[in-house]
C-alpha cells in the first residue's frame, strides 16, 4: 500500500512529517517511511492521534492499550513509549523539551498535528468544506471535496492495533466518520449525476463494515444509478443472507428501498432538471436514549436526601415553569453524590419518555483532564441520534443543535462529576419539562444564582444508616454479621473510624469477603492506627479507594492551599479556627483565610457554625500522608510549635484578663508568625476559654507527646481557673495529670511543683483530701528548696482548704496565719486578702465571731483598695455566716445575695453552687421552706451545667437540701458540704 495519496508529494530533502491513522498507521518524513516500533507503542501513538487535540490521562491510556490485563509498571511504559515518539517524531528536538507533536497535558498527553501532518485533520477539514458548499447548493464542488476527504482512507483506523474494547471503540468512531461522509457523498453524487466517482469509496466502506446497512443501502443504489445493475442486486442478496445468518433480522427500510430502486431504475433524477437543492444534514432520527448507569442493588438510606429531591421534583408540575429543573449536588469525594443521583434518577426516569442522558464530566481531575463543554456537547448529540459527520464544528453551533433537539421534549439528564458552572451551564436542555441532575464536589453557587439551579448537601450518612450499609454488603456471609459473636459494637467503631464515608465501607466490606478469615476485630486494629489508616482501603486498577479519591481534590489545590491543607494534619481533633489556622500556617491572615475559603470549596475541610474548621478522619489521615512525605523535618517542628505557641500564648492571654492572684507565669516569646488571640476583658477571657477547652485539652497531650514546641505544665496552669470555675472538674485532672507526667520526665522540678499544687485542688474536688495533701507536702518541699516564697504561701492557703473540708479548723487558720505572714512580707496585698477572709472563716468556726468579723472587715477593706470583686464575693458570703449565726437572717440573704450575682458574672459555676447551697440551707434553718425551694431550684439548675452534673459530693449536698425539704426539717444540719463554701477563686482552690 503506498502513502497517503492527497498528501503533497515531497520534493528531494524535504522533512514533512505526515501520518496516517484512517488505515494502518503509517509514518513519513518526507519519502521515508518511519518505523512506529513495537506494538503497543504504535497503538498509544494511534490512540493518540485518534484523539488528535484532545488530551488523554496517563490511567485511560492504560485502559486503553491493556484493558483489565495492564501490568504494574505500565505508567512507566507509556513514559518510556513517549520519550521514543518525541524522539522519532522530532529528532532534531532539544533534549528535556516536550517538542511540537507529543504535549504533556495534566496527567497525560495531547498530540498536536497541525493542519497537514494527520490525515485525519485534512479528512475533516474536507468533510466541513463538503457540506458548506453543499448547503449554499454548490452540489459539484461538495463532491469534490467530500472525494478529497474519502480518498484519505484506506481501510479501518488504526488496524490491528486494538487490544482492548476501549481502544477498538476509539478506532470505530473514526470509520463512523468516515461511513457518514461516504452516504453523504453517495447522495449528492447521485444527485449531480455523477454516481460512478463514488463506487469505490462505497466498496471500501462496505468491505470495512459488512452489517452497516445504510452503507450496503448507498453501495447498492449507487451502483445502480452506475448502470450496474446485475451487481446491485447481487450486492443486495450478499448483505440480505448476511443479516439472516449474522443477525438473524431482515434487510431494513433503506435497504429494501436500495433494492426498489435498482430493480426500477428509478435512480437518478430525470435528464434535463435541475437537481433540487438538499437540507444541509440528513433529518436526524428520533432517538430515545437509555445511559443512566445501573442503580446499585446494595443502595440503602439517604430519606431525607430523596426525600427532599422529590419534593423539588414535584414542583415541576408548576405550570409558570420556563426552564428545566436543575439540581446539584455536592459534598466531598466518597461520600454517595452520583449513588444517590443515579437512585433518584430511576425512581423517576418513568416520567422522561423521550429519554434519559448521562455524562461523566470528569470535573474531580480537573480543568485540563475534564470533559470540556464542547466535546460533552458532541456526546450529548451523538446520544440523541446525531451522526458524527452532523455533528457541527463550532462550539456555538453545537449548543444550538442540542437546544433544538431538546426543545419541549421530556429529557432526563445527569451530569456526573461537574468541575463548575462554566462546565455545566451549555449541556442544559432546552425544555421546562425536563430534569438535570448534577453531582460536583463544589457548591455550584454560580449555578443557583444565575440559572435557578437547586443545591443540596450531600452529608455523610448518620449511624444508623452507616450501619444498615455495611450491614447490607456483609449479609450472607458466615459470621460477618454484627449479630454474630456480639461484634455490634465492633462494627460501629469500624464506622466511626470510617468517618461513616460510604465509599470506605464499601471496601471495607468487599475486602472483608473476599477474604473469610480476616475479622472484624482485625479490620478495627488497622483503623485505629492513625499513621496507616488508608492502608486499609486497598487500590487498584479499576477501584477509585478514599486515597485516590481525595488526590484528585488536592492535584487542584493551590500551591498555599495545599501546603495548608497538610498542615491542617497537625490540627487538633476538635477542629482549628481561622485564628489558629493563620499561626498554623505563619502567613498572612489574609492569605491563610483565602486559602481555607479554597480547601473549603474544595470539601477537603468543612466550616462549622462555630468558626472551626475540620478535615474527615480520613481526609486528615491522607493530609498527614502528605505531611510526611512532603514537608522536611524542621517545617513539620516549625508548624507543631507555631500552633502550640498560639494555643498557649492565647490561654496566658486569657488568664490574664482572669486577674488571678497569682500572676501568671509569661511564657517564652512565641515563633515568628504566630499571633496569639488576645481577650480584652473578663467576659471575652471566660468566651475564649469555653470555645477553646477541648482543643487546650489536647494540645496539652499533644506537647506531652512531641517533646517540643512548648512545655506542656504551662498550658496546664492556665487553664486552671477556667476549668475549676466552670466546674470541669475531671477535665483538671486529667489536664494536670498529664502535665505532670511531662514535667518529671524532663527533670523541670518548678513546673511539677507548680502542677503537683493544681492536681491537689483537683482531687480535693473529689473529696480525695489525704492525696491532695500529699500532694502540696511535695509541692511545698520543692518551692522551699528553690526560695519560692510566692509559691509557699499559696500553698499554705491550699492547706487550709484541706483542712477546713476536714473539719480541722485549727489547722486551717493556723495555715491561713502562715500564708498571711508570707504575703505581708512579699508586700502582696491580694493574697493578704485572701489569708484575712480564711483566717475569718476559720474563726467563724471556732465560735470566734467577733475575731472572725474584725478579719473579715480588714478583708473587704482591702479588696475595695485593690478595686476586685473577685475577693468580695468571698467575703460576703462569710459576712453572711456570720450574720446568721446571730440571728439577723434577712441581712445574710442580703449578702449572700449579692455573692451570689457576682458569681455569676465571673462565671465561678462552684462558688455560684456554694453560695446558693448556703442561702438553701440557711432559709431551711430559719423556716422560710418556700424561699429555700426557690434558692434549691437556682442551686439545681447550676449544678446542671456542670460537667457530669457536677461531683459526686455536689449532688449529695444538693439532694441532702432536698430531703430536709421535702420532710418541713427546721433543725439546724451540716451535710458536709462546707468545703465548697469555702471556696475562692484562687488559693483555697490552686491556682
């Protein structure tokens, strides 16, 4: 077979390269022809030109050349392959340059012809100069060219070469071209009396595709109108029996129309008229197409998802409707977009009589892998029964096209996998009645605003019906069941630390049967390391697993965006806000909320009501992947440390504007980069502490942990009075706990003294008093040893809490009197304040009233000179005692009273408890039963806003108040409870 005919002959020394795919292909410079190399690279460079100016990705290349059969280095084949063709192709080309023809585009490539090297180009150039001269009527001169396109075929693409469906189909939409553009020529030859120019085009095509009944149908009526008759009919019989032994069908309409013809002669238009002038295509049949994707068997839950599309799908009834119904949905990547659509889909497809239509726009890889709007519009056409060659050139013509065929016609269409409006926006049918159902990982807004399109969130699933999922795919198999061997629980933890995603349960469970002996109590193990978490969702060819799934989000990110969003791995599980985030990051505030804005678009991080940002378990488990892999050691610190350094700078902030009695200890200068939040005053302190707790908790641990970045006891003791105030009791504990474990392991014998004096308030608040005075006889022993007198005298007033709880009031003022010494010596007037009001109360008990009232009054003197109300409240309330003992009860309840108040507006839960615990017991005591029943109701509510309801020893005291109630008790009682009202804000309880 010699070189393509209608390609310019070239002269000596001329180096034009031309190719050849309409056949087998073939390659020249200038006369030489090339040798294409062994096979499967001659079939990526056929598929390549096939798809001449398209990009294809380096997976569907694989799928194409291999199909199901592809080895594990089959990328690194098709590189290598590729490195040969630019270097065959163009071998004057500069080392480590793509060159003119071969382009990288995204992950994959794009071969660039041009307009002369492909045979393929130049056969559609000719094909659109045949039909715009057909339609202006120029009947003879679109013969021509639709001739100039015929001769460049010589037999089916790329032949010989498919080893794979994918690959065969690819081929056979370039022969579809090709039988088109014959039938066309055949018609208007006919017409302009010039049928004997297209018998060989016809015989190629026939010989090409045997079963092709419009070709036999043109083969047979040209050969006629030829004048030949005899081999018309016998062409005609040929084809009949073929479909009778193939098929087992008869000839179709065209065909046995071919035949009339031949055996009337009724061929061409009579000599001496004008032949009429065609319609520029051949009317396009109405085709009602079926390409929803199976609805999956397995398919459970999502009501209010369905339900919710339903109801929007009812409202298409509404006569005023104009335009289609569109619906997009988005969510992350796994999470059951395209199930649920392709459910809903064939729950309604009934209602769409002229057809359902389906795309997978790609738009997760994308924008230089995804489907572009004009190539989805060529599918969309091809769909609704368009021929390739009808199909119009220009982007524009093609969305009149598909308008028109969609106008007024009942058209279900789901776009799959949309990267954006732009992309979505010219595949819209033209009609009110019919429905577009849209799945993107992006909230398209664009949509909804300026083409009325309806969003809806496509949410993880809720327990239950994360449970019912993966329930359904392990029915059947012998003890896979949650019901067998009481697995429930083990089952719901699998869910759990799936992060309940849909697309992780469902390999979860094929995993699990395709493997009988792994348990589920193996399957939990390996998700419960963090590290390796997505090793457990095995990939693959042909299986999209969690990690693939999340690249494909990420590949598009920004380079800010995606160096965030690995960081963000480092956050803390209850989530990180923009604050935080920008210490994180150590940039710009600006540019740190920009790119969570673009991680946010991208469903890689959601932002909760609460201003927190957090990653699904397992898209953070993929983010620390990258982290890593990507970020160097010294960064990996650098960020640990900047986001510690916020969280501990923050909460000394916050202590701060808490006005303690101790002032607080400055830690070191914080990194570079990291701006700490700063509360203004006590209210935003107490708002910042509350919204933060959780995350102080575990940036404690996680300092612990790492052994860098901050030392954990500083945290741990400014957080102590909010936790203590707030009534987090267990929460102290177990903060300080691990604080302490930190300190000694690193030898700071300061910071465990300082942690070993709060965790001895803490286990006080749970009537622990032996260990907690332990505790500050070690504490004590180490700020002796080190000359710290602050610290001595805080912890003598600690011991006098202990031993007022104990009912050793003697030892308690005697510990008072101590600490008093100390603070008057270090010119400490705060803490002066508190040694007189405990040397006042302890006094009270001693049945020294009057000692007791003279500290007391020293006390609120100076607490006004010092101009706090934190003290005051304290001194009321022991004011108050005082003034019942002697009787004058209205005057206590006044104090107690305004204690009371100012409690609450330091946010001291406890202390608001104690106080109202006092006025209760108090009214008990002095008969007023209904003024107690309101202070108990007071006194309940709080107690009900503290963490666990509060402590054992709170919710006896309170039902002991109830009891002597409920039984009309006058007697005067102590329940015990006296500890709490001995409580302040700083040196009865560590601070």
């Amino acid at each position: 077979m010699t070189g393509p005919t209608t390609h310019p002959s070239p002269d000596e020394g001329d180096e034009t390269l031309r190719l050849q795919i309409m056949g087998p292909l073939r390659l020249w410079r200038g006369k030489k022809e090339l040798d294409g190399g062994p096979r499967q690279q001659r079939c990526l460079l056929a598929l390549l030109l096939a798809r001449e100016g398209r990009p294809v990705n380096t997976n569907e290349l694989v799928d194409l050349i291999w199909g199901a059969d592809a080895p594990a280095s089959a990328v690194n084949v098709i590189h290598k392959y590729v490195g040969t063709l630019r270097r065959l192709l163009e071998p004057d080309r500069r080392l480590r340059t793509s060159g003119t023809y071969l382009l990288r585009h995204g992950n994959g490539y794009r071969f660039a012809a041009g307009q002369t090297a492909l045979d393929l180009v130049m056969f559609r150039r000719h094909v659109t100069e045949a039909r715009s001269s057909q339609a202006r009527g120029e009947l003879d001169q679109a013969l021509d060219h639709y001739l100039d396109a015929l001769r460049l075929c010589h037999g089916p693409a790329g032949d010989a070469l498919a080893d794979s469906a994918a690959a065969a189909a690819t081929f056979a939409s370039i022969d579809g071209e090709f039988f088109d553009a014959v039938t066309a020529a055949a018609d208007v030859a006919v017409q302009v009396r010039r049928p004997t120019r297209m018998v060989a085009p016809l015989r190629l095509a026939a010989q090409m595709s045997q079963l092709n009944e419009p070709v036999q149908a043109s083969l047979v009526a040209t050969l006629a109108a030829s004048g030949h008759q005899a081999e018309a009919l016998s062409v005609y019989r040929a084809i009949r029996m073929r479909l009778a032994d193939e098929l087992g069908i008869d000839p179709g309409h065209d065909l046995q129309a071919a035949q009339r013809r031949a055996l009337t002669q009724e061929t061409m238009p009579p000599a001496g008229l004008e032949a009429p002038v065609p319609v520029p295509a051949r009317p396009i049949p109405l085709v009602r197409p079926a390409q929803l994707p199976p609805d999956l068997p397995l398919f459970v839950g999502r009501d209010a998802e369905l339900s919710a599309l339903h109801h929007l799908f009812n409202g298409m009834r509404d006569a005023g409707r104009t335009s289609p119904l569109v619906i997009a949905m988005d969510g992350m990547g796994g999470v059951g977009k395209s199930t649920l659509a392709a459910r809903f889909a064939h729950l309604v497809s009934d209602d769409f009589t002229d057809g359902q239509l389906y795309l997978d726009l790609q738009g997760h890889l994308g924008e230089d892998e995804s489907v572009p709007a004009g190539e989805a519009l060529r599918s969309l056409l091809y769909a609704l029964g368009v021929p390739a060659s009808d199909v119009p050139d220009t982007f524009d013509a093609r969305v009149g096209m598909y308008r028109s065929l969609t106008a007024s016609r009942q058209v279900l269409v789901l776009l799959d996998n949309v990267r954006d409006a732009s992309q979505v926006r010219p595949l819209l049918p033209n009609s009110s009645a019919s429905l577009v159902l849209i799945t993107s990982r992006r909230s398209l807004v664009g949509l909804a605003a300026f083409d009325g399109a309806h969003l809806l969130w496509v949410d993880l699933p809720a327990l239950p019906d994360a449970r019912a999922l993966l329930e359904r795919r392990l029915a059947g198999l012998p003890a896979r069941t949650p019901d067998a061997g009481g697995d429930a629980r083990i089952v719901d933890e699998i869910i759990e630390l799936c992060g309940r995603l849909p697309l992780a349960l469902a390999i979860l469970a094929a995993r699990i049967a395709a493997r009988p002996r792994l348990s589920l109590a193996t399957v939990a193990a390996e998700l419960r390391n963090g590290a390796r978490r997505l090793e457990a969702f095995p990939g693959g060819r042909g299986l999209s697993d969690p990690r693939t799934a999340f690249s494909w989000s990420y590949q598009q990110l920004s380079s800010g965006a995606a160096r965030l969003f690995r960081l963000l791995s480092v956050a803390l599980a209850p989530g990180a806000t923009a604050e935080a985030c920008v210490s994180l990051s150590g940039h710009r505030a600006d540019d740190t909320r920009a790119e969570l804005a673009e991680l946010a678009e991208a469903a890689l991080v959601t932002e909760h009501e609460n201003g927190r940002f957090t990653s699904h378990p397992l898209v953070k488990a993929y983010a620390e992947e990258l982290f890593q892999a990507e970020e160097s050691v010294t960064e990996r610190e650098a960020a640990l440390t900047r986001l510690l350094q916020y969280y501990l700078h923050s909460s000394f902030n916050a202590q701060v504007a808490l006005k303690p009695n101790r002032t607080p200890i400055a830690p070191p200068p914080a990194l570079p980069g990291v701006v700490p939040a700063r509360s203004a005053t006590y209210d935003e302190a107490i708002a910042w502490f509350a919204g933060q707790r959780e995350e102080l908790k575990d940036a404690v641990r996680l300092a612990a942990d790492a052994g860098f970045g901050i030392i954990p006891w500083q945290l741990a003791i400014t957080m102590q009075q909010y936790l203590q105030w707030a009534g987090y009791f267990q929460d102290w504990e177990d903060t300080m706990r691990v604080a302490l474990r930190a300190a000694r392991k690193s030898h700071d014998a300061v910071g465990e003294a300082h942690v070993l004096r709060s965790l001895a308030g803490a286990r006080h608040s749970f009537d622990a008093n032996e260990e907690s005075i332990a505790l500050l006889a070690e504490a004590l022993r180490i700020f002796k040893d080190q000359g710290m007198s602050l610290e001595e005298a805080l912890v003598h007033n600690n011991y006098y809490r202990l031993y007022r709880a104990m009912g050793r009031h003697d030892l308690a003022l005697e510990r008072s009197e101590r600490a008093l010494s100390l603070f008057r010596l270090l010119n400490n007037r705060r803490g002066e304040t508190v040694s007189l009001l405990f040397i006042g109360m302890s006094r009270t008990s001693l049945g020294r009233l009057d000692e007791s009232d003279e500290a007391l009054r020293e006390a609120l003197k100076l607490t006004r000179e010092n101009g706090s109300s934190l003290e005051e409240r304290e001194i009321r309330t022991a004011m108050a005692r005082n003034l019942a003992e002697n009787g004058r009860i209205e005057e206590a309840a006044e104090q107690l009273e305004l204690s009371v108040e100012m409690s609450r507006q330091a946010s001291d839960s406890p202390q608001l408890f104690g106080t109202l615990w006092q006025l209760t017991d108090m009214l008990i005591s002095a008969g007023d039963v209904a003024g107690a029943e309101r202070a108990l109701q007071r006194a309940r509510a709080v107690l009900e806003e503290l963490q666990d309801g509060g402590t054992e020893r709170m919710r006896s005291a309170l039902a002991a108040l109830a009891e002597r109630i409920s039984q009309r008790c006058h007697g005067q009682a102590r329940s015990g409870f006296a500890g709490l009202l001995l409580s302040d804000h700083s040196e009865s309880r560590p601070s």
